[in-house]
C-alpha cells in the first residue's frame, strides 16, 4: 500500500498539472488499505493548497444516498418497489404516472414520462404544486420500465415517498441511515469547508472561479442537497457498498446492495465527441454499470464534479472530487487510475455499431424540456437538427459513415453523445443521458404520418420549421 500510497500522489499530482484543474483530490480504499492524494489549489487566487478535508458539492450523488434509504427500507418491508407512486402519493391518483410508474422506475431513471430541462427558468422555480400539475399534463413517452432517461424530478418524486413512509425529510433519512454509521459529518454550500467553483470562462479562455454557490431550492434537495463531502467521505460510501456486496456491513443489507446493482435497464452503445462523458453501459436501482464490471454515482454541479466507483469483487473502491467542471477529465482520471496506478488492465471496448437503413430512423423525436430533434438521411448517415418546441436557434449534428472507423459524430460540441435505439418497438435515441421518442407529425401533405391527438400536438409549428415543411 505504501508504494501506492506514492504512486497515487504521485498520478494526482501529474494530472492536476497537465490539466490545469486548480484542485484534484482523489481517495482510493481496498482490501489491503486506504490511500489518498490531493494536488493544486483550493480556489484559484489563493495560495492555500487543497487539502484532504476539503469538501465538494455532493450534487447527484445524492440520488445514490437516497437509493441506499429507499432499498433498506424495501429490505425492512417499510416500502414496496413495485407499488405504483399513487400508493405513496395521494395527490397523483388518476394520472397516468400515478398508475404506470412504480417506485423501482424511478430508482433506475425509467418513469417514462416526458422530463423537464434543469436549464429551463420555469423548472428551476417549480414546487411541489406546479409539478404535481406538470405531471398529470406530461405526456408518457415511453413505457416505464423500456427507457434509460436520467430525469432529476425522479429524485424529487423518490425523496416525497420517503418522506411519506417514514415521516422524515429525506435529507434527514440520509443523514442519519447513511453517513452516520460511516461517521461522516457532512459540510454544507456555503459553510467554509468547501473546495472552490471554477468554470471555463470563453472571454478569458481559461477556467475563473465562481461567486459562492446558492443551496437548492427545497423542491429540489432530494435532486442534489446542498450536502459537501471529501473524497474521502465519497471513498467511505463506495467502500460500505463493497462491503455490504460481501455481507460485512452493520448497517447496509447484501440485498440491498445486490438490488442497487442488479441490471435495470441496458443504455444503447454511444457516438460521442472527444469531450463527452463515459456514459454508463446499464443502470442498476440506483447505481451506474460502468466499464470494467464496475459501479457507481457522479455528480455535476456549478463550478465542480465528483465521482464513486465501487467493485465488490475486487474490493476497490474510488472517488474523485474536483473544483472544476470536468466530466470527461473525472471519468479518464478514474479509468487511469486502474489502469496506472492499480494495474488493472484496461477492458476492450469495442466501438459502437449502427446497422442501419438511414430511412429507418428518419422523423422527428421529443423529449425533455421540450427539445425536439429533427432527423433526416443524408448520403450514408443521419442528420440531427437538435431545437425546441418554441422554435429559435437550432444545433445541426451529423452522424457519418466512414470506411475506417464506421460511423462518426461530427457536432460542434464536443462534449455531445449520440445513440439510437429502440424501446417496446418505437425508434428513439439519446443525446446525452436524455431519451427522445419518434413522434408522427402532422402535415398538409397526405403522403405523411400524422401525429396522434395525444400526442402534443402543439410542438408541430416548430417542428414544422425544423424540416422546412
């Protein structure tokens, strides 16, 4: 362990300089011990170096947490996985969500029901309310149980059952199930323990800190608490998930945790561009299939990402935290981090195939926020004109074939991924972790499909302009 405890410091140290990220801290546990490494600042204009106390916005993260509580609860008998959410939610009796979803749809990101655009002004200010009302409006665009959609208002729906089943905020139920017997105190946004913000600022052309970060509404805590934890807290909750996979944890069930793993739903092979992130193969009830046979969370918040991993055969466990927003560096970090400090050879990955008649996929697909994406054949490949159904500035993708490498993404973000695939028989694809359906539209040309009086007809004008109809 020592001569890892050295190399670990030593890798932390190489990346947090090659990159330019101002801080670095990364936590590693396995069988034999524990090792941690930090490197660079706490915040850009200071000199106080980052230390291993330091804490991160534990954002996302915090859906894994809230998955730990509800699959104990499950083990207890205190909640049933496949009971529909009217069960638990009076308020959502006669919708369809209330009837369809069951609360397991909403521990694997499979609701179905169309989701909203945390971008979006008016889903940042909803309440519970408004978005009880949104849902019994929101149109079901896939079968729940058929789709990986990584939809936030999930979390908002698991945290309300919680609270009902037990008579506990949410937060309250993490707190004291999940980081106490780990004797984890968790900081808080704003409380001084934190690591800094810092994102890439175009006009400057490097990354500058951010003005100290608000906590989250309380209609979106269960989503991303305004809970900051070090990498070693992170590395602690990776490892009890290691633990309890092996029956040794007090407080965390084998069941439970075989649960979180337990393949939900598979996410289809992605085109992605150089910076995208390394999107997960499946999803368990709770947990991220990643490569290799691992496990995990990440977490995206403003100004810094983190990430767990955890591999109950192995018994490794890892965290990164950064003050920086960086998917891609996190998720290569983490894969470096096997590979050339663990020596863990890296798995194949085989590159993502798309056997295809461009007319098979061609049309128009919506999805949450109210994007619309517009795909059309053009030569071999596809075209993807990514917009919303208000209509405005339009994103064009292109999915090429190549005779070396098959089909490539070319897209002016390279940070977007792309996939196509089918879900109970429907063509849909993903752009990111967001899923869209195909929908019909309507047209004066008889020649076309026309879309379903169910099916939000009124995305038609925008979509109308899309395809220059």
């Amino acid at each position: 362990m020592e001569a890892i405890r050295q190399e670990l410091r030593a890798f932390t140290a190489a990346v947090q300089r090659q990159s330019g990220v101002p801080g670095i801290a990364v936590a590693l546990s396995t069988d034999r011990g524990a090792a941690e490494a930090c490197a660079g600042v706490r915040a850009l204009g200071a000199d106080a170096p980052l230390g291993p106390a330091h804490r991160f916005h534990a954002g996302c993260v915090t859906k894994l947490l809230l998955a730990l509580v509800a699959l104990e609860l499950h083990h207890t008998r205190a909640l049933t996985l496949d009971a529909p959410l009217r069960d638990y939610l009076p308020e959502l009796r006669g919708s369809t969500v209330g009837a369809k979803v069951r609360v397991e749809h909403l521990l694997s990101h499979t609701s179905g029901y169309r989701g909203t655009s945390i971008l979006d002004p008016q889903t940042r200010s909803l309440d519970w309310p408004s978005f009880v009302a949104y849902l019994r409006a929101a149109p079901q665009l896939f079968e729940p149980g058929t789709a990986f959609s990584y939809e936030h208002t999930e979390a908002v729906l698991l945290g309300a059952v919680l609270e009902r089943v037990t008579g506990t905020p949410c937060l309250a139920l993490v707190r004291d199930r999940v980081l106490e017997p780990l004797e984890i105190v968790p900081g808080s946004l704003g409380d001084g323990s934190s690591a800094g913000h810092h994102e890439y600022d175009a006009a400057l052309g490097r990354l500058a800190p951010l003005a100290p970060v608000a906590a989250p509404s309380p209609f979106w805590v269960p989503a991303f608490s305004s809970f900051t934890l070090s990498a070693r807290d992170l590395a602690a909750i990776a490892r009890a998930a290691v633990e309890a996979g092996r029956g040794r944890c007090a407080w965390l069930s084998r069941a439970s945790v075989g649960l979180l793993v337990r393949e939900a739903i598979r996410l289809p092979p992605a085109f992605g561009g150089p910076l995208s992130e390394l999107l997960p193969t499946a999803f368990g009830l709770g947990a991220a299939h990643l490569r290799g046979g691992r496990y995990g969370a990440t977490g995206l918040t403003r100004g810094q990402c983190v990430a767990l991993r955890f591999d109950p055969a192995t018994g490794i466990a890892a965290a990164v935290g950064m003050n920086a927003v960086s998917p891609p560096l996190r998720d290569r970090l983490l894969e470096a981090l096997y590979r050339d400090v663990l020596r863990i050879p890296e798995p194949e990955v085989p590159a993502p195939r798309l056997d295809f008649e461009p007319g098979d996929w061609t049309g128009v697909y919506i999805g949450p926020g109210r994007g619309v994406v517009a795909v059309s054949a053009v030569g071999a490949g596809l075209r993807c004109e990514i917009g919303r159904e208000q209509g405005g500035p339009t994103l064009a993708v292109d999915l090429e074939r190549d005779a070396v490498r098959g089909f490539v993404l070319r897209s002016p973000l390279p940070q977007l991924s792309l996939a196509f695939f089918r879900a109970g028989g429907e063509a849909a694809l993903m752009l990111g972790l967001s899923a869209f359906r195909r929908v019909r539209v309507r047209s004066s040309d008889p020649g076309r499909d026309r879309v379903n009086d169910r099916e939000s007809a009124s995305f038609a004008g925008c979509v109308h302009a899309l395809l220059r109809v």
